[in-house]
C-alpha cells in the first residue's frame, strides 16, 4: 500500500520534503530549506532513498540539498531548466526529470506548473499513485501550465490558504503605486521577469539587475516553458535596461533577491530607506527576520502581493482535476488548514501522512 509521510510543509509555509514510499521504493520529493530563516526538514530515522525528485529551483524545495551526500547521495531529477539555473551544490549535476515516463520502473508524468521556470507538477505511480502539485499557479502571463491528470493520492500547494484575490486586480492595486520610482524585491528565477515585462508593456521604463538578465537568458533556450505571450515577453525583455545599485532611482526597476536580504535588491533597499526616492514594494512571502521584513514593520515598504500560488478558486480547480481519494494541503500555516477544512470538500487526510 503506498504512503506519503511530509516531513515538512504541512501545517507551515515550507520547507518541502516529501518521503513517499510505493513499491518497495523510498523517494523524496523536494529537499528544502527555510524560506522563513535556514529551518530544514528532520531527515532522521530515513529508510536508505532510492531517489531525490526536485519540483523546481526555489530555495525552499532545494536549499537542503547539502543534506544530498550524507543521505547517501541517491540520484537525484529536476526539472531541465532548474537544472541550467543552478549555479552551485549538486543540482548542478541533476538529470533532466521532465520527458521521464518511469523513475525506478514506476510510472512517471510531468507537467509544467506555471510558477517558475522549470517548475513541474509530478504523478509517480499512474492514476493509482500520488500527484505532487510542487508549487503551482494558473494565472502566470509568462510560465506555461499543464492541465493535472487524475491521481488518487494529492498533495496540494494551498500555499495562500483561502486567500481568493485574482492577479488582475493586484496588478492594478501595483501599477496604482508606479507614479513613483518603485523597487520591486523579486526572485530572479520566478515573477521578477513577468513583473517586468508587464510593466514594459504598459509603458513604463523598466530595469532588471544581473541576477534577472541572466534567467532571462537562460530561458532563450528553454522557450517551451513558456507561454506564447510569454515567448513574446521574454523577448520584450531585451527592451530592459540594465539595474545596478548605485545607479538613478527611476521607473520601474525589478531586483533580486526577493526579501532585499542579496543581491541588487539588498543595497538598492538600504538606500531608499535611507534617503527616499523611490517606493519599495514587496510582492511575495516576507520571510521571517529578513530585512524585507524590517523594513515593512518600519514603514520603510508597501506589501501588494503578486500571485504566483493558487487562490482558492483555482485551488478548488485543481482538486476537481485530479479527483484524488485523498489528499494534503500543503504550504500554508495551521489557521489557514482548518479554513480549507471548514470552506472545503476536499478529501483532506488528518495529519501528515497519506496512506491510500
Ligand atoms: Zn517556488
């Protein structure tokens, strides 16, 4: 009978880690860090792990990569381009996950999930076995998605809970704010370059610091993960002027990392809270203790959130694809748990753990 133990991301905003057990084979899917400090999943008591299974690049499903070699360095997927924006550590040395349709004799299907560049959504097992979502989104301009196919076992990225804000209308709540320089903190490798090439569109002068341009030319040679607008988009990018720190504070200027904690970001931030000159506005998850996060309680930035996780709309969406028998939400804090529990019909297993 196949189990999934989370052994961590449930009942909390990540880090992903996932031990899912099925035909006598142990794979993990995901092996994140943080994103609120450096929190790492307990990777005690592991039986030995046939394979390691990554979704996409983001810190939180790949940060506890270090942890690679003392689980006896199994081999380790992800997704190509995740792989070609990897810059160190052993994703570096991954094979491709996408194209698979077996991993250890199982059956293997990947889609794109429409949240970053390279991020898939994966069912091991056929219609009998589990659909990992990664983290997920419908509403991406530039990342293409997948539809998800039937699954008896889900787990879920829920990771705004009930939250039901369409991207639309935070676009406009963004752009409200663009009468004014404005610093958007992003990560390189997710909404940064879509934030951009929506406002270059719009009219506005845009910039991206090195870390953007760099993803934007990764994914010249990964276009198929893009939407046809996309395509289009990515290639508007070349339109974008060049972001550095000590540069004029003007337009709209686009830099990692995503909490101003690296990077352009970190330097462009301090100075606009020094001395003004600009807006800076944070659009995803502000991690504990980071200096997004201080600089929020200050005063000193704007929160308008970017969706790039699904709302509950699309959440309900997803659930009705898949159709599982059972399932986890997850990614999202306790509270917001027992509000899907209450405002759901979902099949949610009690607990961390799936046996189906
Ligand atoms: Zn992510």
């Amino acid at each position: 009978m196949p189990e999934l133990r989370a052994l961590s991301g449930i009942g909390v905003k990540g880090p992903a880690c996932f031990l899912l057990s099925i035909d006598g084979r142990s794979l993990l899917l995901d092996l994140g860090r943080g994103p609120d400090g450096a929190r790492l999943p307990d990777l005690s008591g592991l039986p030995r792990i046939d394979a390691v299974l990554i979704s996409h690049g983001h810190v939180d499903h790949t940060g506890g990569l270090d942890q690679w070699q003392a689980l006896g360095a199994p081999p380790l997927y992800a997704p190509r381009p995740s792989i070609a924006l990897a810059q160190e550590g052993p994703l570096t040395q991954a094979t491709p996950l996408d194209g698979r349709d077996e991993i250890l004799g199982l059956p293997l299907l990947t889609g794109a999930a429409g949240h970053a560049p390279g991020a898939v959504w994966m069912r091991i097992g056929g219609a009998e076995g589990l659909l990992y979502s990664g983290d997920v989104s419908r509403e991406s301009l530039l990342y293409r998605n997948d539809p998800l196919p039937r699954a008896a076992a889900l787990i879920l990225d829920c990771a705004y809970g009930t939250a039901d804000e369409p991207l639309t209308a935070q676009i406009a709540a963004i752009e409200a704010l663009a009468d004014q320089p404005l610093l958007l903190p992003c990560p390189a490798g997710g909404r940064g370059l879509e934030i951009a090439a929506h406002f270059l569109a719009a009219g506005h002068s845009v910039r991206i610091c090195p870390a953007h341009r760099r993803v934007a030319r990764t994914l010249v040679d990964h276009r198929a993960w893009l939407t046809p607008e996309g395509r289009k988009m990515l290639d508007s990018l070349d339109r974008a002027g060049d972001l550095d720190a000590t540069g004029p504070l003007d337009g709209i200027m686009v830099a990692a990392g995503p909490n101003a904690e690296r990077g352009t970001a970190q330097p462009l931030a301090a100075r606009i809270a020094a001395s003004g000159g600009a807006r800076i506005v944070l659009t995803g998850h502000v991690a504990e203790g980071s200096p997004g996060a201080a600089l929020l309680a200050a005063g000193k930035a704007l929160f308008r959130r970017w969706n790039v996780h699904p709302t509950l709309a699309q959440a309900e969406a997803l659930v009705a694809q898949v159709a599982p028998r059972t399932m986890l939400a997850a990614f999202c804090g306790t509270d917001a748990l027992a509000d899907l529990r209450d405002r759901t019909t979902w099949p949610l297993a009690p607990g961390e753990r799936l046996v189906w």
